[in-house]
C-alpha cells in the first residue's frame, strides 16, 4: 500500500531573515529540519514523499533531499504557484503572496492516489506522531479494501501546548475543542501565544498548557483531493476585490467540513516536544536538540546512511 507524505515547503517565511529556513543546516551532519520529519515518516512505514515546493527550489531540494532517498522510497515533487489557479480565475497582479496550505496541497493532486499525511517543511514532530497517523490511515485504508469502513475519517495529532511553545516570542496556535470521543469538534485559532514563568497566555488571557493543539500535521483520505479543488473554486468567489492576503488554508477547510458534517477527525493524542524554526533564534535550540537526540542514539549521524 502507498502512504503519502507531503512536505509544505513553498512557504516564503518572513518571521526567518537567515534565508531559505527550510534549508537551513540544523543537524549534527548538516541535516535540515526536514529530514528528520522524513527519516521518522519512514521509520513508521510512509513509502512514498511529495515535496510540495516553488519551481525555483526544485535544484536545491533534488541536490540537498532528493538524492539521499535514492533506493529508500519514491520521490515526487509539486510545485506551488500562485498562477496555477481554476479555469476563470487569475492572480491579481499585485499578489505576492500564496494562495495557503489548501492550495499547496492542491499542487500535489496528481501524485497522491492513497491515504496520506501532509505537515510543514520547518517544524519537527517526533516519531509519534508519524507512528499514530500511518497506523490510523492504514488501517482505514485497509477497512475501507475489505468492505468493513462504515465511515472514512480524517485525523491529527493532537500536541500538548506546553510542549510546542517558542523561548524567542509568541506563536499561533489551534487549539482542538473535541468530543468525549476524541473526535474534533472544531479548532480555535489562538494568537500571541507567550510562555510565561508558570504556563501560558495570550494577550493576557491565562491558557491551559495541558490543552491539545493542531499544529498543522494532518492525515487525509484520497477523496479529500476533490473536496479541496472544489472549494477552492468556492473560495476564490468569495475572495474581495482587491483582498491581496485571503488564504485558503488547511484548517478552515476541514473546520468548514466539520460544520457541514461532511468530515469526521479523529485526534490522537501525542506528549511529543515540537520545534520549529519560526524564528531565526530558534536554531541553536533546535540544533542542540538534534545534536542531544543523536548522541542518545535516537537518530544517526549521518542521517540517511547508504548501504
């Protein structure tokens, strides 16, 4: 069975001045952030990666990523473009800035034909993670093959906010409202996250560090795919004139899908540390933290070792 994993990499990151952040060198032997996302993936059985990226990455992203999963999985690349819109549609011609991770997503269309994850190219996960959403799709997936799937249901690692906070300034955040099954009711997008000395606020208001949050890490069913190339059509109707900023973005979509009922997600609850590189301060942290994880054994060094 082929279980997808695609990378969101096209993303300008404006809050990471020290260039292309998702290329950055964090680990012992020069790995970036990514890699680990992708040595993980595989480890927990994903066989197939998507890099979703702009076209003028593809060089960079073959040399650095690409040749060193030679004979490992299958390799694809998408690319992100904001002129890559639905027939009737074009970019207004100040737009700088992309169309979001749906539209991301999007781009991988063609490459994805079975169940799937998708996450961002600049945040670190843990093994987990990877473990319980490849489980959870596969065994959907394998359901759905025998006739016994009553119903497909996407699903998410749910991250404890205490363990996904920045030292170097506040961050965004959804928090998951769920059901006494665990299934998502929707998700709070909760700005100005700060950590303070006993916990966690925003704008002032105290937070529960114990809450689960999204963070962007999603597993998704094939059929997905046209569900987001027709609400992006949707969308686009409904973008204002002039609006250069709107964003078709994963989370308002799968909460849209949750009003309507036309999706379930089930959230599978992770104690994992999440670090990210939102801010160019966050590097020697994560590469102390990558360095400390490889001398524990956790990871080798290098990282992708042929045989």
């Amino acid at each position: 069975m082929e279980v997808s994993l695609g990378i969101m990499a096209a993303g300008i990151g404006s809050r990471f001045k020290d260039g292309c952040k998702q290329l950055t060198p964090v680990g012992p032997a020069g790995e970036v952030i990514m890699e680990y996302s992708i040595y993980d993936a595989l480890e927990a059985g994903f066989n197939h990666i998507v890099f979703i990226i702009r076209k003028n990455l593809e060089e960079d992203f073959r040399t650095q990523l690409g040749s060193k999963l030679e004979g490992l999985c299958k390799v694809d690349y998408a690319f992100q473009d904001m002129d890559n819109l639905p027939e009737g549609f074009t970019r207004p011609a100040d737009r700088t800035k992309p169309w979001g991770t749906g539209h991301a997503v999007l781009a991988a269309k063609e490459l994805i034909n079975g169940p799937f994850a998708v996450i961002n190219a600049d945040d670190y996960y843990g093994k987990e993670a990877f473990v319980k959403i490849h489980d959870y799709l596969v065994a959907q997936e394998e359901a759905r093959l025998a006739g016994n799937l009553k119903e497909s249901c996407f699903c998410m690692p749910g991250f404890v906010l205490g363990n996904t906070l920045s030292d170097n300034g506040t961050v965004t955040r959804g928090v998951c409202r769920m059901d006494s099954e665990g299934y998502l009711n929707n998700i709070e997008e909760t700005h100005n996250i700060e950590k303070t000395a006993d916990g966690a606020e925003a704008d002032g208001k105290k937070l529960d560090v114990n809450s689960l949050v999204s963070m962007n890490m999603w597993g998704l069913t094939p059929d997905f795919m046209q569900v987001l190339e027709d609400k992006f059509v949707e969308f686009l109707k409904e973008v204002p004139e002039g609006d250069l900023k709107s964003e078709y973005l994963l989370p308002t979509i799968i909460g849209d899908m949750l009003k309507e009922g036309s999706a379930k997600v089930k959230v599978l609850k992770t104690d994992a540390h999440w670090f990210g590189l939102t801010y160019s301060q966050d590097t020697p942290l994560v590469r102390d933290s990558l360095q400390k994880m490889t001398e524990e054994g956790i990871y080798s060094k290098p990282l992708f070792q042929k045989k």
